[in-house]
C-alpha cells in the first residue's frame, strides 16, 4: 500500500471518528434538550414542586412503627418481634412510668448512663419504646427478674430509647425491645426468652458457675419441680475431666441449666440408673418428651450438639413469648401445623412423631388458628384459610420458600414431607390473588400468578409498586404513582404497575419493607431488578425510568388546543368593519 493511499485512508478514518463523535455529541445534545422539556411539562401540567413535597422516606421496614399500621405487620414472619401497638402509640400514658412493680428497675438517662455502668459489675439495659408492646408485655417479667437478682450484684436498668436518642444510636438500637447485657462495661446482646425465668437463669449462668453441683435427694426434688428444661451429669467426681467438659458445654448454651452429681440417689431423682456406667448425661424437660439419654462421647462440643437437638420442645405451640426461641434458633427450616383447638388432639400426636426423626434439622411449630392473637395473622402470612388442617414447609425469613404438604396429616406423610424437604425435592408456594379479569388501568395490576407475564416480558421496562394496603407511605405514594402512569400511558413499551405484598408473592419480588420499587428493564428480566431510590415525585421517576429504560421513549404530550378564545375574537372584529 502507498503513502498516498495510507494518508487516505487515514483521513477517512478520522473523518469518520469525527462525524462519529459530533453525531453522538448532537444526539446527546438532543436526549438533554428532551429531558429538559419533558421535565419542564410534567413540573407545569402537575404542580409537581408544590404538591408532593419531595418524601425522602424511601421505604417502610418491615416492624418499624410509622405510625400508619392499620395492624400489626406480619408481612414478615419475625415481625412478632417488633410489631407495636398502634393504639398503644396514640396514648399518653407511659407503660414503662415507675411504679412499686418496677421498684428495683434503675432508670437510665444519657446523663448517668456512662457513670453508672462503670460502678456496676453486671447490669442489663432494656432499651424500650413506650408504644411497642412487646415492652409491655415484658415490662412485669422484667420488674421480677430485678427483685429476684437486686441481692446477687445484678442491677437491671431501662433507658427510653425515644427520649434517649443519642444513647439509642451510640448501641445502634433499631427495634424494641433491645436488651444488652454490661459485664465491668464491656456489653452483648441478649438473646433469652423474654420471661423472667429465662432472665435470671441466663444472668446467673453469665455470673456465676456453669455447672451447680446436686448433692442431696431434696435438692434434686426442689430443681426438678422448678425447672422447664435441665441437664443433669452423674459422676464419679464433681471434679476432673469430665465436669470439665460439661461445665466448657454449659457456657454454649443460654436457655438450659446444667447440673451435676455423683450421689447415686439423686441420679434417681433425676431418672438415671445408678446403676449406669459413668460418665451419664441425661435432658429432662416438661414437655411431651421428658427424657433424653446422651449416648455419644463425653465431649464439649458432642454434649452442646447433643442439648442443642434436644432442648426445644418436639412441637413448638407458637405464641407470642415462644416467637424469639423460634425466631432466633440456627436452624431455619420449620414444619409447621396450622389447626383449629379442637383438632390439635387428632393431629398433634402424629407431628411430635414425626420430630422425633428430625432432631436438630427441623423445628415443628403448632399455629392454632383460632388463637385470636397470633393465629390469623399467621395464617394469613403463610396463605393458610380455612379451620385446617394444614402441614406447610419453610425455610426462614431470608429465603422465604414455603411448600405445602398435599393429603392427609399423618405421621408417615409428615415424615415423608420433612424427608422431601431437606432434599429440596418440593415444589414452592407462593400467595397470589385472583388474576384481575380486567387489567386497562394507567397502573397495571400484578399478582403472583400474572407476575410473569406482566413484569417479566422482556420486551417491556416495567416500574413495579410492591405496597401494603395499610401502609401510610404506600398512601401518600398513590396519587404520584397515579399521576406517573398518567402521563406514561402512550408508551407501548413501558408497563407502570403495583402489587399487594401482604398478599402476593413472587421470587423475582423481594421486598425489605413498603412500598419497594423495584424497576424491570426490558431484555434484562434474568437478572435481579434495580431498587429505585429516588425522591418521590413524578419527575424523579420519570428521570429515573428515561435513565435506565432499555428501550428509548417519548413523551407523549396531548396537542395544544386551537386558540379559539382570539380566533373568535378576529371574526367579530371582521363582522364589526364589515358593517
């Protein structure tokens, strides 16, 4: 190739890199001067600037208290943690104001909170609400624990986290109650049964030996009539390797006192054979499963295995105090039993059964729906109607899966479904209303069973509104969602649409609170959405949409009207000279 012919093509190719450039300049150019006059018609055909005040609140969490709950928010399962009381919210009466119940319970401000925790050995702080009715339905049990522990060098003290804002964001409070345990300052969670016998056995345990040593008949007695749940170790010696390794298991496990004898009458007592080869180890528990035997090596971390898979009752009665050790347990998958009171005779027997195969895997769990302050609200969640009776599947909160058993309660379908459970080899649930019959709205329509076909067209960018109807936020937004997909309408590409989470679900539609919004962008549904976090506005979402749409669009805007006003205004003006 000659110079002539290189110098060429050279120049043909910086021709083109330059129109190239230049072109995508104008276009640019262009895509702003367009924007700008979109925006410049949605700010003056809506009042946009004046009217919706720019809400910065970008999402309610979920057991986060606003204010606007018509009811207590169950969308999530844990939300038996940090549901409040809305009427209790509206009250002026403090539930917490000290009285000769709560005699021994300190009460700590930001300015004794420091002082006070550095004179005091051990202290427990609960950082509470006034409103939050968990607070007050542990504010008795609380109060008890105080008396009970004011001798032993345990203080407990409260502080009003919505008085005291800057020690509630110093210990990063962010639900209620939040109770903190102080060893000579340095503090942890607590993560107890909020009763007052889970208090003071936690305390005690924290502060003084693992392992009480049991040497009389009468001893044994008293502890085994006061005891929910114990373990009991029987041995040549109170002291050695063996109490060692009990003692070392002890400080593993919160909610499960640890005892220990060498005294072959009070093995009896506690229904082990003093006959028995030593060392024994057995779990006691009121509940349909009274004893379990240890069988495995005598090790710490075989003995914590061991009381891990046995300490939970066989069948969990779900309520409002067992919610935490459910809640808050490392295993996540459950078997749960929705049943009507006079049916959990017929069908109880088989699901506590049926735990016995599946000790440390799974938790059963009993919802009695016609229990009036947890069952429906339970059952609603989980897309349970009817009296039952029901076997559902679940994973946890993080996952969310929920998988119905079909035919009848037995122990062997029960067993068959856990089995089929923990092999994933069951087929999901997800809730969904009755597809709409008509859908023509400016707002689409989504339930889980039109989900697909709406939100995961992929030749469609899709805004989606995942609300609660009770949700405050979820109001305000409505009139500027409304307004949005006004003036979006005319665009066949872009699908502006909202669906009731409480009771939809689809596993493309996660949401953290309400309203999520989730946006879609059309040949990219594979992928998980964008969470659009923006200014509540109408012009906020459409820069929003115009930025990420995979496919370009225009503004529709409706033609000027004819200037009728001054052609009117001509034509007699003619009429007049005329005559």
């Amino acid at each position: 190739m000659g110079k002539t012919t290189r110098f060429l093509l050279f120049l043909t190719i910086s021709a083109l890199l330059i129109f190239n450039v230049v072109s995508s300049t104008e276009e640019t150019k262009k895509d702003e001067e367009d924007l700008d006059e979109d925006l410049k018609f949605l700010l003056e055909t809506e009042g946009d600037k004046s009217e919706e005040a720019h809400d910065h609140h970008h999402g309610h969490e979920h057991g986060e208290s606003s204010g606007d709950e018509g009811e207590d928010d169950f969308e999530n399962y844990d939300d038996f943690e940090n549901s409040v009381d809305p009427d209790a919210a509206a009250s002026d009466e403090d539930p917490f104001k000290v009285d000769a119940d709560e005699k021994d319970v300190v009460v700590l401000k930001q300015g004794n909170f420091s002082e006070f925790i550095e004179k005091n050995k051990y202290v427990m702080v609960e950082f509470y609400a006034p409103w939050c009715g968990h607070c007050q339905s542990l504010a008795p049990e609380y109060a008890t624990a105080a008396t009970e522990l004011k001798d032993e060098g345990v203080v407990l003290a409260k502080v009003d986290a919505t008085e005291e804002n800057e020690l509630a964001q110093k210990y990063n409070v962010e639900g209620f109650p939040t109770v903190f345990f102080f060893i000579d300052g340095v503090h942890k969670s607590y993560p107890g049964q909020r009763t007052k016998e889970g208090i003071v056995s936690w305390i005690k345990k924290k502060t003084g030996p693992g392992v009480k040593n049991v040497t009389t008949v009468e001893e044994a007695e008293t502890i085994l009539g006061a005891e929910e749940k114990l373990v009991v170790g029987f041995f040549d010696s109170l002291v050695g390797s063996d109490s060692n390794e009990l003692s070392s298991a002890s400080k593993l496990e919160d909610d499960v006192n640890f005892y220990q004898t060498n005294n072959p009458d009070v093995a009896k007592v506690f229904r082990i054979d003093p006959k028995a080869k030593r060392p024994a180890l057995v779990m006691l528990k009121k509940e349909a499963e009274k004893l379990s035997t240890y069988n495995g090596k005598f090790t710490t971390a075989a003995i914590s295995e061991f009381v891990f898979e046995n300490k939970l009752p066989l069948v969990n009665n779900f309520t409002r105090e067992t919610a935490p050790m459910i809640f808050e347990n490392p295993i996540k998958n459950q078997v749960l039993l929705f049943a009507a009171s006079k049916d959990s005779e017929k069908y109880l027997p088989a699901l506590q059964e049926a735990a016995k195969l599946f000790k440390g895997k799974l938790i059963f769990v009993y919802v009695e729906m016609d229990n009036e302050d947890v069952g429906k609200p339970v059952s609603d969640y989980f897309g349970v109607s009817g009296d039952g009776p029901k076997v559902l599947a679940y994973t946890g909160n993080e996952d969310g899966k929920k998988f119905f058993l079909d035919g009848e309660v037995t122990q062997a379908s029960i067993k068959a479904f856990g089995e089929d459970f923990l092999a994933d080899k069951l087929k999901p649930f997800f809730k969904s209303d009755p597809i709409p019959e008509t859908n023509d709205g400016d707002v689409k329509i989504v339930v889980g069973d039109n989900f697909d076909a709406v939100v995961l067209d992929e030749s469609k960018d899709v805004l989606l509104e995942i609300y609660a109807p009770w949700c405050g936020h979820c109001q305000t937004l409505e009139p500027i969602y409304n307004k949005l997909a006004k003036h979006l309408r005319g665009i066949d590409s872009l699908v502006i649409a909202k669906m009731d989470g409480t009771t939809n679900e689809h596993p493309r539609a996660k949401s953290d609170g309400f309203p999520t919004i989730l946006f879609f962008p059309a040949g990219n549904k594979s992928f998980d959405p964008l969470t659009v976090e923006v200014d509540r506005t109408v012009v906020a979402f459409y820069k929003y949409i115009k930025k990420h749409a995979s496919i370009p669009f225009k503004l529709q805007k409706p033609e000027a009207a004819p200037a009728a006003s001054k052609t009117t205004e001509s034509s007699n003006k003619d009429v007049k000279d005329e005559l």
